[in-house]
C-alpha cells in the first residue's frame, strides 16, 4: 500500500513537507484554517474535489480530533507535525501510533519525545553520564535551607572562578516560557526571592517544586543536527550559531558552521569544541535510543565550556542551514525528507564518513515586525514580494509572489527564510548583505501606513555572527 502523509502545520514548513513527498513519491494532504485559505501551502490544492482532494478546511491546527477525522477520511497511514503545534506533544504522538487505525507519526518515538521534552529529566540523565549542563539542580527542590545551601555554592564557585557580577537563577520547576523565573545576586536576598517563586509556582502550576542554577550570561548558543534511525544508526550533519535573537527567543539570523576562527579571536580551540558538543550529542542520543531527526541545543561560555540546553525532537525551522554546508555523495541533502523515509521504517543508508563538510551558510528569518519596538508583529496587505534569484541561495515562504496577500493576525507573521551559502563566512557575509539588498516586500495597513519588515536588522547583525 503506498503511504500518505497528512501534513498537520502551515506556511513555508507544509510547502517543504509537500514537496519532500513529491520526491519521495508520496501522497499527501493538506489542512488549512479560513485564516490561511490565501496561503501558497493552500492556495494551488483548493481548486480540486473529489477524491483528488488534496486540501482540507480545519477550525484549528491545535484540534487533534479534527486532524484526526481528516486522516482517517481521506486514508492517511502517517502524520507529519511540522514544528511547533503537536511537534513535540507527546500525548499526541502516542494517541496517533496507538489508535484503533494507527498513523505512522513522523518523528521520533513518542516515549522518546516525553523523556526528552522534560528538561529536568534531560538534564538529569545527561549528568549521569557526565554530559556537562548548567551548574544547579537536576531536580525540584522543596526546602529553603537545603535550597539556601546549594545557592550559596552556586555563588561561592563563581567568585572562585572570577566570575563578573556572580548571579543564580531562581525557576518554578514546572514552568516555561519564561515564567516564573528571577535572578539573585546576594545570597541575603535569596530566602525573600525563593518563598516568592514558590508560591507563585504553587498558584500557577500546582507545585511549589523550584530549580536553582547559574546565571550565564556571556554565551553562544549552539545547536547540534542529528539524523538517526530505527536501526541504531545515527549520523550528525554539524553544528548551528543561533545566538541572534528577538526578544522573544525566536531566532533571526542562524549560521552554520557554529564558530569560525575567521569571525573571531576566541579565547578556546573553536574546533575543539565543536567536535566536544557533536560528540556529547551523539552519546545522549545513543542512551535513549533515538530514532529520528532530531537537535541537541548547547550554550557556550566565552571561555569554551558547552552546556547542554535542551533537546528539541522535532525538525528545526533551520534544518536547511546545516544541510547546505553538508554533502552526502556529492549533493546536499533534503533533511526532511531524510526524517519522513527514516519514520516510515527506511536505514539511513550511509554512515559520518560518507558526509562532507564544506564552507558557510547563513539563515535569514524574514518577518512582517518592528525590532525597534520590541519586534511588534506588523499586520497588514502585502502587495509586492521579490527576491533575487541566486545559485548560491534558496527561499522559503508561503507568500504569494503573483497575487496581494492579507497576513493573518491569528499566526506570527513570519514571512520567508532565506538561506545563503558559500566557500568561507565571510564569503556567506557579503552575499548575505547582497541578497538582502535585493530583496523587494511592499505593503499597507489599514491606516495606509507602508509595510515594517526587520530587513534592516538582519544586514546590521550580520557582522555579530559568530561573535561573543
């Protein structure tokens, strides 16, 4: 029985998804919110009915039952999260695979996705196996004075290590997103700063459990692309720099490799440590077993020493960025379609040695925003939309280059990613700039106001790649 893939996301990732069934001749479908009826991964599959239908009206992304419904309907045997939504929603992935009419859910095992989505079990098992991550807590704690004493530590290491402006922070164990978090910086106010976490912990979250943990500052923050499969295989495609953020911690310029002694004058072997954070990478994924696509996030410090962030069980928005400096028999790879064949049973067919690195590559995330006020999304008509037309680059969007298109309000208006690559970063740098420079995105409001987009804030962050 040939397999269908029920693309269960939007915009520029679904577009990808289809077009890595094409090549893997796969059918598939697409669902699409009234919202995003205009959208280019909607808009050329709306015309057809019957069963050729490939198109299919949902009231949310977020609703599993009517995802679902439209599955079973139009005979789907695997589901493709995308990123975001259910990506990483474990209780979806095992619902999927364990249903009366099971769907193929591409990504890894979903025991995988609970175990990993944890970071306080992350991070406890990386410490068991000596996986370095940020000093504190690998666990909850409910005592002041047992919480008092390891604050204290965390503080007195720093000061030994000369640590400018030492600092812990203070987490609600059950949080995210940035919530429930504060920092001190004296060890007299740590009793008042700690009975406050814990108590917004308990009326937020129903549990009073904090985390206690160094405050670092001065970093890069890396990520690390790993492919592995059902078979035990697993192969890394190099590293990632995402250091350049909004302050919303999406990312916004994304380079590849991590670190280049060319960008700047680091006080440790860039090398060194990027093969040190690969290998780390390779060790958790072999504990667990993984059996997908997946990226390990470290912090670097100024001085070197990597820290394992979190694991992301998903493909990334920057896949791309590790693909275009990888070659595996001489071309460039499509990592997602690798993630659909290796869900779907396939080996990975090649092994670290068979994949080449060369030169730089560099992600731009184009958006409809204001950095200037805090990366204000902008909401409007979007009338002219033009790239340039390079070998030496690609373009990803769901925008319409031949027709107005209205953004939705209901999504980020995120609006393409532009990656370029080239034979060095400095190289990447100027064409970079050059493409930005050519880059064309006209539009209104419904006050008449012209289009905010934060293309002058990718060219004057350029030159920060790869910098502490």
């Amino acid at each position: 029985m040939k397999e269908k893939v029920l693309i269960a996301n939007r915009g520029e990732i679904a577009i990808r998804i289809a077009r890595s069934c094409q090549e893997l001749d796969l059918d598939f479908v697409v669902i699409y919110t009234d919202a995003d009826k205009d959208s280019e991964h909607v808009f050329p599959y709306l015309a057809e009915n019957g069963s050729e239908k490939r198109a299919w009206r949902v009231a949310s992304y977020t609703d599993p039952n009517d995802i679902l419904s439209v599955a079973d309907y139009t005979q789907c045997t695997a589901i493709h999260p995308g990123y975001g939504f259910f990506s990483e929603d474990f209780r979806f992935a095992r619902r999927v695979t364990i249903r009366e009419r099971p769907l193929t859910f591409i990504g890894p095992k979903w025991e995988v996705i609970r175990d990993l989505g944890d970071k306080i079990n992350t991070k406890h098992v990386a410490n068991k196996l000596g996986i370095p991550t940020i000093p504190g807590t690998d666990g909850p704690i409910y005592n002041e004075m047992e919480a008092e004493a390891i604050a204290e530590q965390l503080l007195d290491d720093q000061r030994e290590q000369e640590i400018k402006d030492p600092s812990i922070l203070v987490k609600a164990a059950a949080g995210g997103g940035g919530m429930g978090i504060e920092e001190v910086h004296r060890i007299d106010e740590f009793r008042r700063i700690y009975r406050q976490v814990q108590n917004y912990a308990k009326r937020q979250f129903g549990d009073g459990g904090v985390l206690i943990e160094q405050c670092l500052r001065d970093y890069n923050h890396l990520e690390v692309q790993l492919v592995c499969s059902r078979h035990g295989e697993r192969v890394h495609f190099g590293t990632r720099n995402c250091t350049i953020q909004s302050t919303g911690r999406q990312k916004r310029l994304e380079a590849a490799p991590g670190f280049d002694d060319g960008c700047f004058a680091y006080d440790f072997h860039a090398g060194d440590v990027l093969d040190k954070v690969v290998k780390y990478s390779l060790k958790l994924a072999a504990h667990v077993r993984y059996d997908n696509v997946g990226t390990w996030e470290w912090i670097v410090s100024r001085s070197g020493m990597p820290y394992l962030l979190e694991v992301n069980t998903r493909i990334q928005v920057e896949n791309d960025v590790s693909a275009r400096i990888s070659y595996v028999n001489g071309k460039q790879p499509n990592l997602i379609k690798e993630q659909i064949r290796l869900a779907l049973g396939e080996r990975i067919g090649y092994n670290q040695k068979k994949i080449d690195f060369k030169g730089a590559s560099i992600e731009f995330r184009i958006v409809a925003e204001d950095p200037r006020r805090g990366f204000a999304p902008w909401v409007g008509t979007i009338s002219t939309f033009d790239f340039p037309q390079k070998d030496w680059a690609a373009v990803y969007t769901h925008v319409p280059f031949d027709r107005p298109y209205v953004i939705p309000s209901d999504y980020d208006p995120n609006l393409a990613l532009a990656i370029v690559w080239g034979d060095s970063i400095e190289e990447v740098k100027e064409r970079g700039l050059q493409f930005l420079n050519g880059v064309t995105i006209e539009g209104t409001n419904g006050a008449g106001d012209p289009i905010l987009t934060n293309l002058t804030y990718l060219k004057n962050n350029i030159d920060r790649l790869l910098t502490f």
